[in-house]
C-alpha cells in the first residue's frame, strides 16, 4: 500500500481547515466561544493547505508587502510574505516597537486599544495584503488598514483565516469599501 493518502477531487479547503479550528468554550470570559487556529498550525498537512490557500489567491495580486497584525497575523502573514518573496510589516499592539511609530486606536467590546507600526513601513502606492487569523468585530483590520493607509499604501484586501459574521466585523469591513477574503466562518456554529 502507497504511502500516498489520496483527497477526493472535491475536498473542500474551507470546511477541512474549518474542521481542524479548535472551538475553546468560556475562554477568555464566561460566553465566548473561542477559534483556536493552534491545531491548523500544529499539523504540517493542514498548515500547508492554509498558506496555500493564501498563495494561490495573493501570487498574481501585484503585492509589494505582506502586513500581519499582531500577533496570530504573524504567523500567517510572515510565511505568505516568505513564499511570495515579498516583504513583511507586523503591526503591533501599542509599546511594542522600537523605532519611530504612527498608531491607530480602535473599540473593543470591553474598551479600547491601540495598534502601532513603524512610520518607514511601507511607502506610498504600495499595494499591500493585510492579514489576521480572525474577523470578529472588524476593529483591529480596520485599525491596521487605517495605518497603511495612512503611509499611502493601497490595500489589496484584508485577509483571515477564520469569520465570525454574527459579530459584525466582516460587514462593517467591506462597509469602509475594504475588500475581505475569509478561509472559513462560524456562522450558526
């Protein structure tokens, strides 16, 4: 017997990477259903299967970086950037850079945050995929989006691994005119 596994031509990306996301309850508080993406990650097939996704989708886009937020955005952003052999900018929580930085603030359900980047991190009319692990409540994207528009960077489009539509984030995103692109949701999950 070949140690070859074959995949029915018809596999579908979107519900095999959806069924290795682990669903964590109560986590961080009491309600929340949390997606955890570390299975996807752990596993060397499903990890492949996700950056090729990401690959195939970004190799004739015509980007010049690849900006991952921080921090799971990292993760992804950077090995897509690596394939893709382009650059990569992480944008990251408030006090975590070292150099000179621009930042961005933005709602949480429970409060406030801030986002950072540093202020030579892309340069005007480059085109640029911005990617996380999750869509919720569409701050942070758009938080991160506000910045490199700010340097004059054209965003190509938003990026995530997973949706979470019933929190509204991905509506309001492609509301501010900013393309998304979701592997997998867990509406009505």
């Amino acid at each position: 017997m070949s140690a070859i596994q074959s995949h029915p031509a018809n596999l579908d990306y979107a519900d095999y990477i959806r069924q290795h996301i682990r669903t964590v309850p109560d986590w961080p508080q009491a309600g929340v259903q949390f997606r955890d993406i570390t299975p996807v990650l752990q596993n060397p097939k499903t990890f492949r299967i996700l950056v090729d996704i990401f690959i195939h989708r970004y190799m004739d886009s015509g980007a010049d970086l690849i900006a991952g937020l921080d921090a799971r955005g990292f993760i992804l952003g950077s090995v897509v950037a690596y394939e893709l052999n382009l650059g990569f900018v992480p944008i990251r929580k408030k006090g975590k850079l070292p150099y000179l930085t621009i930042s961005e603030e933005y709602e949480l359900e429970y409060g406030n945050a801030t986002v950072e980047m540093h202020s030579d991190a892309c340069q005007p009319g480059q085109k640029v995929v911005l990617i996380d692990d999750l869509v919720a409540t569409g701050g942070t994207m758009l938080a991160g989006a506000r910045l490199l528009q700010r340097l004059g960077a054209e965003i190509i489009e938003a990026a995530a691994i997973v949706d979470l539509p019933e929190l509204g984030g991905s509506k309001l995103i492609r509301e501010q005119q900013l393309p998304l692109f979701t592997v997998c949701d867990f509406s009505g999950h």
